[in-house]
C-alpha cells in the first residue's frame, strides 16, 4: 500500500482525477433506519450524521428505486492519489480551480482519497479544471 502524500505540490502533481462511472444521490432523513430499510447496503456509499437529519450519499439508481426524495444528483469524482489527512492545501487548490469554471463541489475526504461530487451537467468541466490544475503543477 502507498504511504499518504502530504506535499501541496505532490498531492497536485499526482491526483490523478477519476470520473466513477457510477453517479450519486445525496439524500437526507431524521430516520435512519427508514431509508436503511429502502436500500440495498451496498448503495450507501456514505453518510454523515447532523443535527438536523443525517446525509446519504447512494447510487443514484437505488436511490431512484427507492421512492425517497433526492436532494442532489451528481457525478463522483475521486482523486486517486493518497493524499495524507494531515495535508495542507489541497482541498483550497481543486475548490478554487473549480470555483473558477463556477463548479460547485461536494466534497468527503476519506482516509486514502479525496472524493469530488458535482452536478452530472458539470462532469466533463469539472474533470478538465482538475486536470488543468494536476497538469500545471508537474
């Protein structure tokens, strides 16, 4: 397994960014266990609890079965590289890159790779500025 890469100019140089094929729900509910009952487990691809409610993030295609109300659909792009949790500069570096071509994103930072959610009308665009910023940082 790869060490976590913590260098600002590392990190960028190596993200690597992939477009999942799979495309995103974001979903939310004060009853956990109601939209657990909806979906098949492996469709949660994450969830983050909130005061108000807890966040889904499912398989659009669950999601859509599932008769629940979807907030958001999006497209999943992950940074391939490792970056390191501890890492400075990242998140700052693609949000304003993307901020720039007025692409929002939503971002979940797990241990091995910074995952990108973005309006599926978004994707292709959101995929050239990452790699744009990838590119002028080697």
């Amino acid at each position: 397994m790869s060490q976590p890469v913590s260098n600002l100019k590392a990190m960028l140089a190596s993200m690597s960014p992939k477009l999942n094929d799979s495309r995103v729900a974001y979903l939310s509910s004060k009853d956990v266990q109601a939209v657990f009952a909806k979906l098949p487990p492996d469709a949660i691809i994450g969830a983050f609890r909130e005061e108000e409610a807890t966040t889904f993030i499912v398989e659009l295609t669950a999601a859509e079965n599932s008769g629940l109300e979807i907030l958001f659909r999006g497209a999943w792009i992950t940074l391939t590289v490792h970056s390191a949790l501890t890492g400075v500069g990242l998140t700052a570096a693609f949000a304003k890159a993307l901020g720039d071509e007025g692409i929002s994103a939503n971002v979940v930072a797990a241990y091995y790779h910074d995952h990108i959610f973005v309006s599926v009308e978004d994707a292709e665009r959101a995929m050239a500025a990452l790699q744009k910023l990838q590119q002028e940082n080697h």
